[in-house]
C-alpha cells in the first residue's frame, strides 16, 4: 500500500481560534481542521484532538466562537498555539469582545462566526463536532484569512 501522509498533509485548511464559555470559564485553543459543512442552515464542522477538555464542552453543546485569523496575524499561532489548562486565564494581552451568544470574541481577526454544536463522531484521535452557524460578522475585508498547508498528514 502506498502511503497517503505526504500528500494527506498537503491538503490546506485555514487558521482559526475556537473560544468557549464564558467570565473566568472562558478559553480559547488553536483550531485548523474547521470546514463549511452546510448552507441551510449554515453549519461547519470542527476537529478536537480526543482527550481535551474543551471536546467535552463542545459533546454538552456550548456554544462557541470560531475566530477566522489573518494570514500575518502569527501572534495568536503563539499564544493560543501552547494551550491552556481549564483555570488559567486565555485572553491575557489579547482583544475581546462578547459575541451574541456571549462567548468571548477576538477583535482584530478577519471575522468570527458564532456556533451551536449540533452532534458529534468519534474520528480515531478526533472529534469532529458538526455546529450550526448561528451568527457572526466580518471585521475587515482588508485581511485575507491565513492558510495552513503541513509537511505530512501524520501530525499538526
């Protein structure tokens, strides 16, 4: 059998920051394997590694934020890029907003859209997390979203 990782890591995919709950609860982690998944309604799917706590808020249905980042927007790669544990605070140094739905926003990405997790299925070390788009907004237009293409399909 051939080996798919080679050309499976070059399939692209955007840069976005997930953020979820809300006051001292709220969080935000780095999110790459995101897709438009319906347009009526509107839906997109989300990919979380199996084992981090932010899955299971997502199984309960939380709503969440997906924040679309700039292609030169690396600074929030680093921050969120590292994780954060359930206590520590995510938004030190970093520009929110509450959304709609009241979950913390980032200002000065390309935009951010606003989601209710709908179902979800196991993906061997994922989760994929199907969610309606419930809202959101574009910032600016002036800023194209940044593109993550990998070395190989078998890690980040």
């Amino acid at each position: 059998m051939s080996d798919p990782l080679p050309i499976l890591g070059r399939v692209p995919s955007g840069i976005f920051i997930l953020t979820i709950g809300r006051d001292e609860r709220a969080t935000g982690m780095l999110a790459s394997w995101v897709m438009q998944a319906g347009f009526e309604p509107p839906c997109v799917t989300v990919a979380v590694k199996r084992g981090r706590y932010v899955a299971d808020w997502l199984a309960a249905s939380e709503p969440f934020v997906l924040n679309v980042v700039g292609e030169k927007q690396h600074q929030f790669l680093k921050h969120f890029g590292k994780g954060f544990e359930p206590e520590q605070p995510a938004f030190e140094g970093i520009e929110t907003f509450a959304a709609e739905n009241g979950v913390p926003a980032l200002g000065g990405v390309v935009g951010h859209l606003e989601c209710l997790p709908q179902s979800h299925v196991e993906s061997g070390d994922h989760v994929i997390f199907l969610a309606r788009v419930t809202g959101g907004a574009l910032a600016t237009a002036d800023l194209s979203p940044m593109v993550h293409i990998r070395k190989n399909g078998g890690n980040y």
